[in-house]
C-alpha cells in the first residue's frame, strides 16, 4: 500500500500528523462537541484522557504503518490549532475517507477542499482504483461534501451504520466513490 504525506496543503489549510500535545485542541475544536458527532460512528469524547489514548494510536499508525490507516489534522494556514480532521482507510484496492470539521467552520467548504484533495492522492496512485466514503442518510451536508469533491452516489446501504448518538440500531448511509 502506498504512504501518504505526512502533510498537505490546500488553499486554505494545513493538514498534517496529529501529536499527543493536539488533545486539549482537538477536543475543544470539535472532538467534545456532540452536535459535531451527531452522525459519526463515535460519540462525542466527555473528556480529554480518552481522547488522549485515542491520539495515542493514530501517532502510532504513522510511525509503524500498522493498519494501513492514517489521519490528518486540520488546521487553517494562519494557525496550528486543529479545526477537524481527516483520514483514509486503505484495503486491497482502495482507499475509504473519513472526516470530521468544528461547527464554527461548517459552511466554508474546507471540508471539500480536503477530500477533493485526498481523492485527487488516492486516485494518482497506481496501486488504488477506489476512494470511496459514506454518511448518515440525514446528513446531507455531508453528501454535499463528497460530492462536490468529485465523489459519485452509489447508493443506499440499508441498515449499515450505527451512530451511537442516535441510537443502538444500524443506519441507513449514503456511499459515494470515485473509481479509475
């Protein structure tokens, strides 16, 4: 599987490996926010010791390469604190992306800078022929993202994904991809 960067720019952000010194930013700018966590596969964290632990594992990912996943920070230009971040998850033939961004930076399409920039990465490398991720079915902003990031509507896989703070019961989720 190839590597990524370990950073990147886009017009507007940064994204780069998180630290361990990221928690107290990480979970002030969105990770302690349960109207962010809403539709994700994670509640919102009450503190930040597990957030911490969690951290923890994703420096450990970029350091041993162990389970072919990897996450972003990111940050706006003008600053080092984290907004959201972003990540890829990579199988056989693909790669699937997750994200997550603060409330007060909703509606600013940086999102859709990101993910337009790590399916562009996805699909330059010739071992990848899938970058590909899905939402909640009510969250249509997130539909929007992927999108307008070059992703296609697959389709509707019924009863797929469990927001656990909305409920114990799976989802419906929205899948999009792009595919060379």
């Amino acid at each position: 599987m190839p590597r990524p960067p370990e950073s990147f720019r886009t017009a507007r952000l940064l994204a780069r490996r998180p630290q361990l010194e990221d928690a107290e930013a990480v979970f002030a700018a969105y990770a302690g926010d349960p109207v962010v966590t809403r539709y994700l596969s994670w509640r919102n964290y009450p503190e930040v010791a597990p957030l911490r632990e969690f951290l923890r594992g994703v420096v450990h990912a970029w350091e041993t390469d162990e389970g072919q996943r990897y996450a972003w920070l990111l940050c706006r230009h003008e600053t080092a604190a984290p907004i959201g971040s972003i990540g890829v998850n990579f199988d056989a033939h693909g790669a699937l992306v997750g994200y997550v961004l603060g409330r007060p930076h909703w509606g600013q399409e940086l999102m859709t800078e990101a993910m337009t920039y790590v399916v562009a990465w996805t699909m330059a490398q010739p071992s990848l022929f899938r970058a590909w991720a899905f939402c909640d079915a009510e969250n249509i902003a997130s539909a929007r993202v992927m999108e307008k990031a070059g992703l296609s509507r697959e389709g509707v896989l019924r009863r797929w994904h469990v927001c656990p703070t909305i409920g114990p019961a799976p989802r419906d989720c929205l899948v999009y991809a792009k595919v060379r």
